[in-house]
C-alpha cells in the first residue's frame, strides 16, 4: 500500500515560481523502489502526463509544454517527490497529482493505483 499527500499548490502570478510537494508511506516496499509521475487535470480536460523521475533520480522525463519551466526531483531519504515550476503561465492552472508504480512505463501512462489527493495551483495572469 502506498499513500502520497501533495502539497504547495496556491496562487501565483504569471512569471512566478512554486514548489510542490509529495510525500509517501509505502509499506512492504521501500520509497527508492518506485518510480513517480507529476500529472494534472484543469477545468473541464482530462488529466494529463506532467512528468516523471525514476527510483534514483537519474532519469526524467517532461510534457512539452512544461519541459525546460519544470523540474522533479527526488530526496529518497525524506521519501518525497518534488516538482519545481518556474515561469508559471496561466495555462498551468489545474490540480496537481502525484503518482507511484515499480514500474516508470506505468507512472508515464498514468495507469497507475497510487494516487495522492491533489494539491490546486492558480496561476493569475
């Protein structure tokens, strides 16, 4: 079982910067065993892929339209994921997920069983 909680999501303006957050408790596995995923899902659209980092660290991935603003990370020692947002535009503005899985095909797909609740990021132009 593995249970996340996002956090730092709030209102920014066009141009600023945000970090956010995910936390996770993973029993029977350890925390560096699982890749995570970034997605997230504005008004009236679907969710959509954001980005991933493998269980090390090592490897990242990126949407196009996010890719060279936003950077994840990972502190295997606190067990948290992060994703730094830089040049925040309004078309940013959505709820903000994490995700887990062993597998990094599968957090990339978002066909995955751990998801967190989400944390709400606002962008005001």
């Amino acid at each position: 079982q593995v249970q996340l909680v996002e956090s730092g999501g709030g209102l920014v303006q066009a141009g600023g910067s945000l970090r956010l957050s995910c936390s996770c408790a993973a029993s029977g596995r350890t925390f560096s065993m699982y890749a995570m995923g970034w997605f997230r899902q504005a008004p009236g659209k679907e969710r959509e892929f954001v980005a991933s980092i493998s269980w090390n660290g090592g490897n990242t991935r990126y949407a196009d339209s996010v890719n060279g603003r936003f950077t994840a990370s990972r502190d295997n020692a606190k067990n948290t994921v992060y994703l730094q947002m830089n040049s925040l535009k309004p078309e940013d503005t959505a709820v903000y997920y994490c995700t887990a899985a062993i597998n990094p095909f599968t957090v990339r797909a978002g066909q995955t069983e751990y998801w967190g609740q989400g944390t709400q990021v606002t962008v005001s132009s």
